[in-house]
C-alpha cells in the first residue's frame, strides 16, 4: 500500500473535487460520489431541523401534566412527523449515504462507486420522499406514530396517512439502490491487494448494512403498499372488520424495521472502529472477530422481529424463540465492545474530539444495549411496553448510539472532506456538552416508564411531572450540543480556515493516501495494497496546534 503517512501525494497536484467543476448544474448532475455524499449532508442536516423542531413542541408540551401547548391531536401528529423524518430521512441514510458514499470507494481503492448515476438517482428519489414528507407537514401531518399500526393507520387515522405512507415508500428505492451499489463496489472494484482480511472495518460494516438494505426494504415496500390499498379500497389485509389480521402487519412491519435499528446501528459501529483504531494507534484488536461481528449482528437481526410483539398475542412458544434470539444478538455487539476497549488497552492515545465521541458511543450504546436485554426478557418487557422506558431504550441506541458515531465520523472525516481544520477545543466540549446533555434527557425517561409513564400521552400525573422537567432541560442542553458544531465546523470553511494536511490524524488507509480534499477521482494511480490493515505506527500528532 503506499505509505498513507507520507506529505505530498500526487493528487494534490490535481484540483479537488470541490473545485474541479463549478456551478449547480455540475452539483445536480454529478456522478462524483464525494459530491453526492455533500448533497446527502445538506438535505439530512435539513430534515434533522424539522425532526428536531418536532421534538422541541414535544418536550415543552411535556414540561406540566396539563395540555398547556398542543392540542391532543397535535399531539398525536408531532410525535409522528417526529419519528418518521428521524427515522427515515436522518437515521437510516446518515452515516451510509455520507460518511459511506464520500469513503467508501478510496477506502478500497477505487475511483467511484460501482454506478455512480444510480448513486445520483438514489439521492433525487430521496429528494422526492422528502418533498412528499414536507408536503404532509405542511398539511398537518398523521397521527399515526411512525409505526404506521394498523387498523388505526389503514381506518381511523386522520392527516395525509396515505402521503406519508407514499413518502416512506419512495424512500426505500434510494436505500435499496445504496446498498446494491455498495455490495458490487466492495466485490468488484477493490484496489489490487485489497483482499477481504485487509478491508477496513467500515467497509465491513456497510457491507453488512448493505444486505440488510436489499433483502429487508422490500418488506416494508409491499406491506406499505398493502396499507394504502386498504385504506383507499377497503380491501381487507390488516382490518379485522375486513377479515384482515392487525398482527400479520406487526409481523411484516417488525420483520423490516427491526433489521432497521442495525441500518442505523450497524454503520455506526464501523465509524467508532476507525475513531477507535486512530485514537489508540494500533491495530485493533481481533480483526476478524470485529468484521465477521457485523455480519453476524446483520444475519440476526432478521430473526428477532418478534420480541417487538409480546404483548401483542402472538404465541407464548414464539415469544420465547424471540426472546433468546433478542439476547443471542447482543454477543457480537459485545464482541465488539470488547475488542475497543482491549484496542484502546496501552494504546498510544491523543484525546482529540473523535476519540471523546467514539467514548461516549461506548458507553451510551453499552446503557442501551443492556436496557434491550431486559427488554428482551418476557416478564419485564410486560411490565414496561409502551411505556417511556422504552423511548429511553430505543434514543439511547439510535441518537445517543448513532447520532454520537455520525458526529464522531464527521469530525474525524472532515479535513479529508473539507481540506480544513476545525477548532478541536471546541470539538472536545460539544462531545462532552452532547453527553451530559443526551444522559439528562433520556435516563430519567428510564424511571418515568419503570414507574408507569406510558408513553405518546401528554396529559400524565403530576407525581411524574419532576422527571418530565429534568428531560426537557436536558433536551435543551443537548440542543446546544447538536448546534455547536454547525457553527466552528462552518466556520472552518471561512477563507481564514487553517488548511488540513492529507493524514492530520497520522492514521492509516487508503483515504489518507490522497490529498485533503481529494480529487475528482480520488487517485492518480490505482493504489496496490500491500500491507495489512490499521498497520501501525505511523507519525502520531500528539495534538493539534488550534491557534
């Protein structure tokens, strides 16, 4: 491999990707997956403000037990715009469809994706669901929950169900071309030399996303599609009146959206490998048992839809077949827990603002993986479904797991993205303001559920309104949080941003091999690998000089 240390690659005498072409028409059209990952930024940031703006009416709707903010079917519509565009239009296509889509393809070697117009297309078929999704906001909304449960959202639901419906399932094309796109990259245009034992391991972990892409999203399509010609026809699938069944849409539903958590799970955990491989300066510890983790978090994910469903009349048997394959999935995620800290063991280590996300990824996701492990068990699941315990669960995996890699990535990755250097300090403390503030939010949902707050209800008792407090002033401070960043890494781009070497990190891979930012087409020449991967030690900054 050429030395990913060394200070003057010939890309850098070639112009970046950035400034290669100029114009929208050259940012609409593009096949360049670097740009498409950028167009992919912008719109996630834009539907994260609206997720977030939902969230907000929210928390201060819950802040006294009387309905002093919303209404109850405003209610009812907040928390569903808000699960919906998080879910679909953040979550899911995050760290995939912009940390995967811009290094994917210099991590192995290669000049673009396999097909880049099919990349560019899955991004307008994104743009279409989102347009759909704001007309529907624009409308007022559904009241039906993000889950879409039937007979409610197929009969009695009010708001543009159908609309939303339509808008999940045209999004769903553009992960299920993402991730066809990823697996024919991976097998056919890896580097010379870039052998299966030498990928990264965030490579590995998109590949395993990348099948949980195309074999479960088309589940979701036809059960959506059942949904809407039930409620716009009145053919009976799911409406009992109808001779329909609610629970086989349960089953279809939770055979894709389970399968879902490791879509925005599973890219996160290749995020913190690389954070965490960089951070320590060593070769992380137990490749293989780390890559074929991935795989194996993916193959079970199908198999533990289920447990979603205790409570829902499904049989006993079933529910304990469920239950064991709930806790059975929780082994390769320890695996890789594991094998972090023994990387991190002795490690040559720089605290550096990826290695304080890349720490609070650990621990948030190690709180929420044990808490799905009690969820996982029958008697306690019982005792705490649908209630806040669960919101807890489910936001310490999903925002306190993916959001805190996404954020970690994005700092590591964005002097090979930018060709700038952010203010690190100010890295450090957002890291550290996102975790106290995410801990204040979401741990006393905890106790709100286990004491019987149920949840998607905001007229409560007053003998919970305490708690509710804590979390809506820890909603606020994780929103200081979340802002920071936009403004120094922005700020970063100003024309007195400090310039970033092409390996400021002195880490190893093919996308420090190239200049900061990249070329048009990421290599002069198609590198030819030679050396195993994480091979250490390079030059290790100790620290970055802020100015």
């Amino acid at each position: 491999m050429r030395e990913p240390g060394f200070e003057h690659p010939p890309e850098e005498k070639l112009p970046s990707y950035l400034a290669a072409r100029h114009g929208l028409r050259s940012w609409f059209l593009t096949t360049d997956h670097k740009r498409i990952a950028i167009l992919y930024l912008v719109s996630i940031t834009f539907f994260f403000l609206i997720g977030a703006t939902a969230a907000a009416l929210i928390r201060l709707d819950l802040l006294t037990p009387a309905p002093d903010l919303l209404s109850n079917e405003g209610y009812n519509r907040a928390f569903s715009i808000h699960g919906i565009v998080m879910v679909w239009f953040f979550l899911i296509p995050a760290i995939p469809n912009v940390l995967g889509n811009f290094l994917l393809p210099i991590m192995i070697g290669a000049r673009d994706l396999a097909f880049p117009r099919l990349n560019l297309l899955s991004w307008y078929i994104y743009m279409i669901a989102g347009l759909i999704t704001l007309f529907v906001v624009v409308t007022g909304g559904v009241d039906t929950g993000w889950t879409f449960y039937t007979p409610l959202s197929s009969v009695y639901a009010n708001g543009a169900v159908v609309a939303a419906i339509t808008a999940v399932f045209v999004s769903g094309f553009s992960t299920i071309l993402t991730g066809i796109n990823f697996i024919v990259t991976i097998h056919k245009l890896r580097a010379p030399g870039m052998t299966w034992g030498r990928l990264p391991l965030f490579v590995w972990s998109h590949y395993a996303v990348s099948i949980i892409f195309v074999l479960a999203t088309p589940v979701l399509a036809i059960t959506l599609l059942l949904l809407a010609a039930e409620r716009l026809f009145g053919i009976g699938v799911f409406d009992p009146a109808l001779g329909g069944d609610p629970l086989l849409f349960q089953h279809l539903f939770w055979f894709y959206s389970h399968p879902a958590v490791y879509i925005m799970i599973l890219p996160a955990l290749g995020v913190v490998s690389e954070l965490i491989t960089a951070a320590a300066h060593k070769r992380i510890f137990g490749y293989w048992f780390v890559a074929f983790a991935s795989i194996a978090i993916a193959v079970l994910g199908f198999m533990v839809w289920g447990h979603h469903m205790f409570v829902s009349g499904q049989s006993v048997y079933a529910s304990a077949v469920f239950s064991f394959l709930s806790i059975a999935v929780a082994v390769p995620s320890a695996i890789k827990v594991y094998n972090w800290t023994v990387t991190l063991y002795k490690g040559d280590i720089a605290i550096d603002a990826p290695l304080l996300f890349a720490l609070a990824f650990i621990g948030l996701f190690v709180a929420g993986g044990l808490t799905g492990l009690m969820l996982a068990m029958l008697a306690i699941d019982v005792h705490v479904t649908d209630t806040y315990f669960v919101v807890a669960h489910f936001h310490y995996i999903m925002v306190g797991g993916s959001v805190t890699a996404f954020f970690g990535g994005l700092h590591y990755w964005w002097p090979k993205i930018t060709g700038r250097l952010y203010n690190e300090t100010l890295g450090c403390i957002a890291a550290v303001v996102m975790l106290i503030g995410f801990n204040i939010t979401f741990f006393p949902q905890f106790m709100l559920g286990y004491e019987g707050m149920p949840r998607r209800y905001h007229v409560y008792s007053p003998e919970f309104q305490v708690l509710h407090v804590i979390s809506s002033l820890g909603a606020a401070l994780l929103a200081v949080g979340y802002a920071m960043p936009a403004f120094y890494l922005l700020w970063s781009l100003l024309p007195g941003g400090r310039r970033a070497p092409a390996n400021p990190w002195g880490a190893t891979g093919l996308e420090w091999s190239t200049s900061s930012p990249p070329p048009e087409h990421n290599f002069v020449d198609i590198p030819v690998v030679t050396r195993q991967p994480y091979d250490y030690p390079l030059a290790h900054p100790a620290s970055r000089d802020d100015g």
